[in-house]
C-alpha cells in the first residue's frame, strides 16, 4: 500500500508539473493568438515564484507530521498570500475583472478544503503528509522549468514569427515595385498576416523615412529581464524604430523624436531588430 501511495503521488506530482509548464510556454509555441495565454503564462510564472515561501512550511510539515492541522492552516495563509499576487498580476496583465475573478476562485477552493483541514485535527501518528510534499516540489519545479526554459522559448517563438513575416514583406515590396513607393497604412478589420505564435497578436506596419517598420510584440518571462516588453522590428533600410508614447510623436518641438526603450538588440535575422522597453 505504502509503493502503491508512492507511485500515485509521484504521478499526480508529474502531471501537475506538466500542465504547468505547458500553461507557462503556452504564449510561445506556434498556434493561433490567444488573448489569455500570457496572463495565464505570467500567473503561473508568479505561483513559482511567490509559491516558494510554501516550500519551509512543506519542509517542516514533512519533519513534524503529529502539528499537520497548524501546518495546514498556515499552508491556507501563505496560500493566501500567493493567491493575492497572483490576482494582482491577473488584474495588470487582463483587467480588474479577471483579478477579482481569480481572488473568488480561490475563495471557493478555500470552502472545499475547510473540511479536509478539520479532518486532521482529529488524526493522529506519524504517517507522511503528502498534502506537504507537493508544497515542496510544485513551485521548486516551476520556478525550474521557468529558468530552464525562457531563452530557448523565447528565442523560438521569435525566430518563428519573424519566419511568418516573410509573405507580408514580400507583398509589400511587390507593392513598391509595382507603385514606385511603400504603402502609407495598411490598417484593416482583418489581419491577413499571423505571427502564428499564441502570445503575440499580429503585425503592425508603418511608414519610416524612406521604407517602414513591421513590428510585433514578443511574450517573455517575467524573470527574463523584469517587467521588461520586447517589440521586434523589421525594416528593409536598417533604420529600425520602435516607439513608447504616442504624444512624443506629435509634439513636432522635439528636435529629435523621443523613443523610450532602454535596450536593443539584433535578433539574427537580416534587417530585424527588438526592443526593450520598461
């Protein structure tokens, strides 16, 4: 009984890792957009993180089995804890809505364990909890896979919307071949165009100079450089811009138009750059 309970544990442990880290590279694999794929990305990425102060109490839990009602009840309050900035990063990255939303969520998962809590006041020995070892290995291993895997995702994700581009760029060079100059807009209802990755939206075209900039927003991970956005620029000419506030672009006074983002790189790519901005 007592392999039985151990195989059993380790698979729900296995698979609950898995859909974690499928949930966190969600915005980065290739598929349609999705308006909840990086906010349900980011809150998992802020359970790993802010879910690490549950690991002690899992810690003791595991080494003083016979207080399993005060470490539970101290499971609910860290529990709490994360669930409050978890709801914050769903109200910044979505609405207000969906970080009320979450907070009920938990609110109702906090109903159905009131009971099982009230249970263990009334156990007694000295058997494992394994309520206490997934307190420990849950948010160890997404905080893991996080750091294992931001760069190569990130860099994927990329290297495949930029790989998309390559019909829309096409097309508007056929059209500067045909009309001797770039198109003025190329706003419209439909994008015709996919970066085909889920966190990144669509394409953005405008004018610049003498060409123009094709520029999509790339998902990362918060603990890849903090709170950091990264817009990814194309542009035929080399001149590569990408721009923070609208307003600095219609105050003509400037003698130079203001930008805003700290840090840029080349992708790889012929004529593509990113950006980064706070």
């Amino acid at each position: 009984m007592k392999r039985f309970n151990l195989i059993k544990h380790f698979t729900i442990t296995v698979i609950l890792t898995a859909l974690l880290a499928l949930g966190m590279a969600y915005p980065f694999l290739s598929g349609r957009f999705d308006r909840l794929a990086l906010p349900i990305s980011i809150m998992i990425q802020v359970f790993g993180i802010a879910g690490l102060s549950l690991v002690p109490v899992g810690v003791l839990w595991l080494a003083m089995p016979k207080l399993r009602f005060v470490f539970a009840i101290t499971t609910v309050i860290v529990s709490s804890f994360v669930a409050l900035v978890m709801a914050l990063f769903a109200a910044l990255s979505v609405g207000y809505s969906f970080g009320i939303l979450t907070l009920l969520l938990w609110l109702f998962v906090v109903s159905l364990l009131i009971p099982q809590i009230k249970s263990l006041k009334e156990r007694t020995g000295q058997r494992a909890n394994w309520q206490a070892f997934y307190l420990i290995c849950l948010p160890i291993f997404t905080l893991s896979i996080q750091l294992a895997l931001a760069k190569h995702l990130r860099e994927f994700s990329r290297n495949r919307a930029i790989e998309n581009a390559s019909t829309f760029i096409s097309d508007i060079e056929n059209y500067h071949a045909q009309q001797g100059h770039y198109p003025l807009s190329l706003q419209a209802q439909n994008k015709d165009y996919d970066p085909a990755v889920g966190g990144s939206e669509k394409y953005m075209y405008a004018p610049h100079k003498n060409a123009y900039n094709l520029s999509f927003e790339q998902p990362r991970f918060l603990l890849d450089d903090f709170g950091a956005r990264e817009w990814v620029v194309y542009n035929p000419l080399d001149e590569n811009a990408s721009y923070s506030h609208t307003h600095w672009r219609l105050n003509t006074n400037q003698p130079e138009i203001g930008q805003g983002w700290y840090a840029s790189e080349s992708t790889g790519h012929k004529h593509w750059k990113y950006f980064l901005f706070d």
